[in-house]
C-alpha cells in the first residue's frame, strides 16, 4: 500500500483485521479490482475467502481462495449459474466479499452484507 498515506493503510488494515463489511466503488479504471484484490491479500491466511463475481477479476495474494463464477446458460437454455445462486451457496460457506457489475448482484451482496455473515 505504497500510494496511500500511512494513516490511511493503518485504517483499511484495520477494516480487514476486524473482519468488517465494506463497499468499495467508484468508475471504470479507477483501481477498485486492484484495491480489493489488495485489501483481500491482507486476510489472516487461516481465513477462507470466497469470492463471488461475474467474472474471474479479483487475484488476492492468500493460501484460501473459492471462487464461484456466474455462467451464462448454453444453447439449449441450461446450465445457468447467477449471482442470486452463487450468493446463496456462498451464504453457505459463511464469510464472502463479492465483485458485482449489475444491481441484481449488488443487491444481493448488500443483503447478504446486512445479515452480518460477513
């Protein structure tokens, strides 16, 4: 975390050390993917993460990562996968922290943030 002020490291280390819910956001290209992948890497290696997203973006740095990816269903119709799905196996497997682009996903992952299984 070389490009944030000391202070600010401190807090966002402490945010993952405390295990807390949060929201990062802002527009495209402005680092959010990086940003996560970072603050994920900093999880206690004894910590599971699983990682819901669309699409495989996030490259956390830990010994415990499961990932559930979306998938599109085939030609026939079958074999779809989406976030309300993967958010409900994921409620399952306990913590999760999850990348979203649409607001099915987003809303899925704010419920899922206000059960406090985070």
């Amino acid at each position: 975390m070389q490009s944030l002020p000391a202070e600010g490291a401190e807090l966002l280390r402490a945010l993952v050390d405390a295990r807390l819910a949060f929201v990062v956001t802002g527009g495209t290209g402005t680092g959010k993917t990086t940003v996560l992948s970072t603050l994920l890497s900093l999880a206690a290696p004894h910590e599971r993460l699983v990682l819901v997203e669309d699409a495989v973006e996030l490259r956390p740095h830990h010994p415990h990562v499961v990932r559930l990816e979306c998938r599109l269903p085939n030609a026939e119709g079958a074999g779809g996968v989406d976030l309300a799905v993967l958010v409900r196996q994921a409620l399952r497997m306990q913590s999760i922290d999850g990348a979203s682009r649409d607001d099915s996903g987003s809303k899925s992952t704010l419920r899922l943030f206000k059960t406090g299984r985070t």
